[in-house]
C-alpha cells in the first residue's frame, strides 16, 4: 500500500515539475500537460494505443468467445484442447514470442512468404508501417487462451434447459446464441471487457522489442507506454513521463467508467447473488 | 459428406427436441407413430450424425490447434536450425539439425555467460513467490478476518490499484529507490512482492478466505487461540489451493517480467534472462537467428514446466479465481 499509494501523490506532484532525476523538481504549473497536447508525437502513440484497444480487444473476445463455446460441447479431449489454447496466454507478453513474431513477420519471413502465395506484394510485416498493427493484433488475438478460459466458466453455469426449452419453441442456433448465450454470460463478457481493455493500454515489452526500442517504423507501434518510457526513462524528462501517466489513468478512468455505467444496460445478472 | 449434411434442418431440431424430454415422455404429445423397427432406423442415423458431428468437430479443433502452436513449434524446431534455413522457412524440419545453436547461447553474451543470467532470473523468481506468499496471505488475512478502523476504505484502495496503470507509479519507485541507491540490485524488484503491493494476489486470497467457514477461527478463538496462531494453524493449511494458484502465477510473471529489470538492471551481470535476450537480439540483429531462437527457446522452459505440471491449477485459478472480480 505504501509503495502505491505514496508514489501515486508523488506522482501526481511530478507531473507538474521539470524533472530530470539529476537536479531539484522545479514546479512549472501546466507546462506539461500544455507541451504535451502540443506534441504530435503524443497524439501519435494516443491514436496507436486507440486503435490496439478498439480494434484488437473485440476481435481477441471474439475469438476467446467463439473457441469457448466450442469446447462447451460434449466432446472428447476437451481438457487437452483447453489446456493447449491456454497455453500462449502465458508467454505471449514474453520476450521470446516477441522475437518469435519478429522473425516470422520479417521480410522474406514465413509470413511474406504465405501472404505472396496468396497474391498480396512482397515485403515483411514488421517494417511496413500499415502493416504493424495487425501484426500487434495478431499477437494479442493469439494469447485469447485466458478469457477463453474464463467463458467457458461461464457458459457452464448456463443452465442446459434454456437451451432445451428455446429448442423446443422452435429457436435456431443464433437466437439461441444472440437470447440465451449472450444474455446469460453478459457479467463474465463484461468482466472479461473491462480486463483486456485495461490490459490492452498496457502493452510495452512487444513492442520494445519488435520495434527495437523505438516505435518505430515511423512511429507505427509507438505504444502509449512505449512513448512514456522513452521520454522518462531514455530522455529522463521525468514530470513530463509523470503527467503523461496522469493522462493515462484519467482515460483509464473514464473508460473503466463508461464501462460501468453502460453494464446497467446490458448487463444480465441473475436473480441469485454471485 | 454432403449426403449426411443435407438432412433436413427440421428434422434434427425436433430430434433434439425429443432429447430434450425425459425418456418415456415420447409418448406424451399422442402422435408418436414410430414402431420399433423405425425407432432403431432413427437411432442409428442419430448415432451415425453424431459420429460425423465429432468428425467435424475434431477437425476444426485440430486445424485451430496447429494454428496456436505453430509459432511455437517453428521456434522450437527453428532453434535447432542453422541459421541461414529459419527465415522464411515454413517447414519444421531441416537436415541439418544441430545444437550447435544452443552451444552458442549458453555461452552468453558480453562476457556473462547464461547461467548467470537463468541464475538472476530463478533468485528473483523464487523471491517473488516467497514475497507474494507471505505477505499477500497475511494482508487478505487481514481485510478477511480482522475488523481494523478503515478496513473497507483500504480495501477499496487496493481494489482501485488493481484498476489502475502500473505506469503511474513506475516514475516516482523509481526515484525513490534511485535516491535510496538500490538501481542494479534486486530489492527495487522484489520489495513490492514483500510488502503486498501486488493487490491481484491479495484480492485472490481475500476472495478465497472469505469462502473458508468462520466458525473454524471462532471454535478455535474460544481455545485461546490469537490471531497469529488462527492464521498459522488453521488459515494457512486451508489455503493451499490459493497459494498453489498464486505461487504459480507470481513465479510465471517474474519470469516473463520486461519492465521492471529494464529499469532497474543496468549491469550485465545483474541481467534477468528477457534483458539479456533483448541484448542479444539488438548485438545480433541479423546475423545470428539460431542463437536467438535457442535462447528464446531456452528462456521459456521453465515456464513450459510449469505449465505441464500445474495446469489444471493454472486453468482452473483462471477460471474459478478470474470470476470472483
């Protein structure tokens, strides 16, 4: 608590200082946060976190989703397809998938190579610039194994005779799905919503390694974090990392929120206390 | 296959229909002709269905999961590869298969040879969930069990962290700890394990303590037992599924942690593995692909372990402990 909650006010009375780690703070008002809206850069790794969060966070439940509803059938070798769909959720953030992805998206990587085969022009995931973030996508998409994990421990507590009784009034498999499903796991998606959005604006070690440390190329995968960490800890302009931190949680905050507020709407929790 | 697949929709629907109701309960809706004779015909085509419906299913199953291993597969086989046949090669085998790759790996980088590295990596690992253990099972302890004046305004606190981007606080732990001296030791590391700053674990804990029945600590309250002695005696033994989960994934996120040593290690010698790989990959950029992936490779196996022997801990700790948020 101590190490949260003293550095949180310390770093709320940082972000409106100049400080470089070697002198005194000096306190400089709203410089920052005025610097900061004035910087291209900063809308640059705003808009490139924007797009991961929007874009990459439905297509990762989407996927989690879609598998889980798979392994809810009655099946054999469940546990074995479970536990290997898992699995990259545990590494994926880790530097050695990092450079996995690197190699097979590079140019004349395993990737091109697929992609010409299918007609698209020659040339490697990793230093095009519109090409990057699909490839953070796919990365992310790759690790769906833990909120798969967690829909599928929803979608058996579904109970089976909602199913058996739309069946018998006539439902077919998308009312079913878009009536019962969706209605009944609606806590766990919004649970599942609100972790991997968090987790999204999070991301920092694939990108530092994939781009080298820099965001690069032309600043494609300049990740909000990745930006942050530059500016604190490679140019050590320490109060203006701080109010771009500020920034981050109050954004945070308001999704998170958002987020909240909306669930009233379309949230189903049912009669009896989870 | 198509001549199964054409079955009139219609027709599979009120078959499972029909299952839907209890067995003898066929008879009920009063127009139910079937003879013997025909029953088994249906049952035979249901079965029959039923095989290709698994068929189908299997095979998605089955395409989807060579999809998800392969990177992981082609990094495993790759790391066996010279280096000139792992770019662009699609194929997980290669006639030349050696481990002069790995040789060259463990020999490390800058002087610092990788046990070192693997040495760093398992001390801080190893602290970690000696840290998380004590402190977060003490503090859920705690919130769970103790009635202390603030207690749920602590708890929302910790509960908002969980929240919150760890980026906030990264700047001013890094002054203090700076200004304390502690940049290139492990403390900057491994204190906020210690001090049950790692809210998830503690939330964990609290979660499970407060489904363990209260009349336990209360029957041994009127022994004469203190706090100390209910938590020790009585919670801690309770705890174990908790404490497996949370040692398993405070080991997990050590290993694989980028950030903290990137801020904290400067020196090679201090280096986690992730940082010295990082090393490697900027000082080897293009030249030596097998070395890299024979690192990686080997930066990875003590998680795979993990994940091979604790499974089912870590899916269901996913499962049941991710619901309770």
């Amino acid at each position: 608590m101590l190490l949260t909650a003293f550095p949180m006010v310390a770093s709320l009375y940082l972000a409106f200082t100049d400080y470089d780690l070697f002198h005194d703070p000096s306190w400089i008002g709203l410089q920052n946060f005025r610097d900061l809206f004035a910087d291209s850069r900063f809308w640059t790794s705003a808009r490139v976190t924007a797009i991961y969060v929007l874009v990459g966070t439905p297509i990762k439940l989407a996927a989690a989703l879609a598998v889980a509803m798979l392994l809810n059938m009655k099946h054999r070798g469940q546990g074995a397809y479970r536990s290997i769909f898992y699995a990259p959720s545990l590494i994926g953030a880790s530097v050695s998938i990092a450079i996995v992805w690197k190699a097979m998206f590079i140019d004349d990587g395993i990737v091109d190579r697929i992609a010409q085969v299918f007609g698209a022009p020659a040339g490697g995931w990793v230093g095009d610039p519109s090409k990057t973030m699909p490839m953070f996508i796919l990365l992310a998409t790759w690790t769906f194994g833990a909120p798969m994990v967690i829909f599928l421990a929803g979608l058996k507590q579904v109970p089976a005779e909602l199913y058996e009784a739309a069946a018998v009034d006539g439902a077919g498999p998308a009312r079913k799905f878009w009536r019962i499903t969706i209605p009944m796991l609606s806590p766990v998606l919004f649970f599942n919503l609100l972790l991997e959005t968090i987790g999204a604006f999070q991301v920092f070690g694939s990108a530092f390694i994939i781009s080298g440390g820099t965001g690069g190329p032309a600043d494609s995968t300049l990740f909000y974090t990745l930006y942050l960490y530059i500016k604190g800890f490679a140019q050590f302009d320490m109060g203006y990392a701080s109010a771009m931190a500020w920034v981050l949680v109050i954004v945070v905050g308001v999704i998170t929120t958002i987020l909240f507020k909306t669930s009233n709407a379309w949230v189903h929790y049912s009669g009896d206390n989870r | 296959m198509s001549a199964h697949t054409s079955t009139p929709q219609t027709q599979s629907l009120s078959n499972q229909a029909a299952a839907a109701l209890p067995p003898g309960a066929g008879g009920a809706g009063g127009h139910d002709p079937n003879g013997e004779a025909a029953k088994a015909a249906r049952r035979g085509a249901a079965r029959r269905r039923k095989g290709l419906k698994a068929l189908g299913f299997h095979a998605v199953m089955l395409a989807a999961t060579v999809v998800v291993l392969y990177p992981g597969v082609w990094m495993l086989t790759s790391s066996f590869k010279p280096t000139n046949e792992i770019i662009g090669n699609i194929s997980l085998w290669s006639d030349n298969m050696s481990v002069d790759n790995f040789a060259t790996a463990l020999s490390g980088i800058g002087g610092v040879g990788f046990w070192t590295f693997f040495t760093n990596s398992m001390i801080l690992a190893i602290a970690s969930v000696v840290g998380v253990t004590l402190s977060a099972s003490v503090s859920a302890y705690a919130f769970a069990r103790i009635n202390f004046p603030g207690r749920g305004v602590f708890f929302a606190i910790m509960i908002g962290t969980l929240l919150l981007p760890f980026h906030v606080v990264i700047i001013p732990q890094y002054v203090m700890f700076n200004q304390f001296g502690m940049v290139n030791t492990f403390i900057p590391l491994l204190a906020p394990k210690f001090l049950a700053a790692e809210a998830f674990f503690v939330f964990l804990m609290v979660q499970f303590m407060r489904n363990l029945p209260r009349e336990l600590d209360e029957a041994a309250r009127i022994d004469g037992c203190g706090h100390t002695r209910i938590f020790a005696s009585i919670m801690l033994p309770l705890m174990r599924p908790a404490i497996i989960t949370s040692s398993i994934f405070a080991f997990i996120w050590s290993w694989n942690d980028f950030l903290g040593p990137l801020l904290y290690l400067k020196k090679p010698d201090l280096y986690s593995l992730p940082i010295a790989l990082r090393l490697y990959v900027d000082q080897t950029s293009v030249s030596d692909y097998g070395a890299q992936m024979a690192m990686a490779v080997l930066a990875l196996v003590p998680v795979m372990i993990f994940f091979i022997l604790f499974q089912r801990y870590i899916v269901d700790g996913v499962a049941t402990q991710g619901l309770k948020g």
